[in-house]
C-alpha cells in the first residue's frame, strides 16, 4: 500500500491529478490498516483538494476486522473535515461499541449537534432534538457507572444546554 500511495504522490506532483486519484482509489478496493500508508494518502488528499476520497479510503480501512483506535479516532476527523457528520457519529458509535471508552459517547453526541447546526431545516432540528436527549441520558447513564475516582470528567452540562 505505501508503494502505491508514493507512486499516487509522484504522480500528483508531477501533474497528472486524475492518475494519482485513481492509483489511490485502488486502496478504497484493497483496503490496508498500515497507519503509515493512510497518512500519505491524507497528505495526497489535501494536496489534491479530495478530501471525501481520503475519507471513503479510511472508512474501507476501518470496516477490516484488524482496524485500531487510532484509525477509527482518524476516520471521525476525517468525516468531520469533509461535513459527513451522519457518518461520523455512526463511527463514534462504533468506536463505543468496540473499545468502551466514554468519550465516543461524547463524541457521538457532538456529531449530532453538528448535524442539527449545519443541516438547517425544521425537519431535522424536530428529528435530531430527540436523539440529543438520548445521546445525553446515555452519557449521564455511562458516567454514573464510573467510580469517584475516575479521571474522565462529565460532559453532559454543555450538550444539555445545547438541546435547551
């Protein structure tokens, strides 16, 4: 895979935009794990102004049975650059499901607050309003499993004076 993305950088750089484009949308076919490999393909992305191809790459990455973390850590960021915050809260959810960590909770949560900022329509303030309210019951609820000595602090005040 880091062959591939060097050559796609090459051919970028050297002009030829839509060739290196199609090298590095073969990994969206034969997707890889190699963390160093989807931070070139990034790099390659931003230089060439596609951003959702960089994107679709990393969710290929992220539905292999070996992916980590940090890849799917990556994968939310991503989506949130390039406004697909539908999907970047599905991710957060994964995120939960897989490793249990409170902050994709959080996270989940904020994915729906950009949701409900940037897709300005009635319809989904009246949609989203609903899933904000259980997003902040089940962080509530998950924090309230935590021990007093737990370091991770509740973050539930500043999504609930959101939905207000």
């Amino acid at each position: 895979p880091i062959l591939v993305v060097l050559r796609a950088l090459a051919l970028l750089r050297s002009g030829q935009r839509d060739e290196a484009l199609a090298a590095v949308a073969v990994l969206e076919k034969q997707p890889s794990v190699d963390m160093d490999a989807l931070s070139m393909v990034m790099l390659l992305c931003r230089e060439a102004d596609d951003m959702a191809l960089g994107a679709r790459v990393y969710e290929a990455a992220f539905a292999l049975p070996a992916s980590s973390e940090q890849l799917g850590t990556e994968l939310y960021f991503v989506l949130g650059r390039v406004r697909e915050f539908a999907r970047q809260q599905r991710v957060a959810m994964q995120l939960y499901k897989r490793f249990h960590d409170v902050k994709f909770l959080y996270w989940s949560a904020l994915s729906l607050m950009a949701q409900d900022t940037f897709e300005d329509t009635p319809e989904s303030h009246k949609a989203l309003k609903p899933l904000l309210n259980l997003s902040c019951k089940l962080i509530e609820r998950t924090f309230a499993k935590l021990d007093d000595n737990s370091s991770q602090t509740l973050p539930v005040p500043y999504v609930r004076v959101y939905v207000q």
